[in-house]
C-alpha cells in the first residue's frame, strides 16, 4: 500500500485499485473480442496507445485507427497478470502488468504472445480511464 497516497486522500486508496483493476481487466476483455468499440469506451479523451514498432497514436480517432488496424490483421486470445497499481494521486495512476496467450494473424500463421504493459490512468468523470499506455513483447527475437 502506498502510504502517501493513503494518508493524503482517505480511504479510497482500496476502492481506486479496483476500479483500475476492474478497467484493466475490462480491457483485457476487449483485446480478446477483437472490440474496438470496448477498448475505447476505457481510453482518455486525449489519450495515447504506443505500440511496438509503431508510431504512437495519440487522441481518439488515432486510437481507433490503430485498434481497428490491429484486430482486422490479428486475433489475440491474452490473460492479464496486474503486478501492481499505483495510485499516485487522486486523480492519476500507473499500473505494470504482464501478458500472455496466443496471436493468430488473420494472413495465416500466428504464435504464443507475451508483454509487458506500462499503463498510465486518470480519473476522468470518476471513471479510471487510459491516458497513456505502452507495450513490448518478452518473447525473444528469432
């Protein structure tokens, strides 16, 4: 537990790591269902996704653009393992979490898939959304 955090804002320390557990969760979800519509319904109005080996997409048309790119192109089946959630303030957080499962790319072919993820969130509208998040793979190159 983040004492800081604890002693500044109250006992909402509790309740802010689930509800960000609860959203990285959903997001999770959202990947598995190749649904864009459910991965931006988490996202920051002003939000940025960084891809690996990608420009980074900022704002919510880029997202879109980016997501929808990604699901036409492959199909992600992933488990989420949240190693920690850091309150930092009220209204922001990070959170590192690991990934793996399989990817099947829609051309033909496909793999086992591993991250690891970097999320930076903000409470917008008492909602914990994305602001910032990064990912790379663990997998080694071949």
């Amino acid at each position: 537990m983040n004492e800081t955090y604890s002693g500044l804002f109250g006992p909402t320390l509790s309740q802010d790591i689930e509800a960000i557990t609860a959203a990285l969760n959903s997001y999770q979800d959202g990947l598995n269902a190749s649904s864009t519509d459910q991965v931006m319904k988490l996202y920051a109005p002003d939000g940025v996704f960084m891809a690996q080996h990608s420009p980074s997409a900022v704002g919510t048309d880029a997202i879109r653009k980016a997501y929808d790119g990604i699901f036409a192109s492959i199909t992600l089946q992933v488990k989420f393992n949240i190693l920690e959630v850091i309150p930092t303030a009220p209204n922001w957080a990070f959170a590192r979490a690991t990934s793996a499962g399989s990817t099947v790319v829609k051309a033909g072919g496909g793999g086992l898939e591993a991250n690891q993820e970097l999320f930076i969130l903000q409470k917008l509208g008492g909602e914990w959304k994305i602001a910032r998040y990064c990912f790379s793979t663990t997998n080694p190159r071949h």
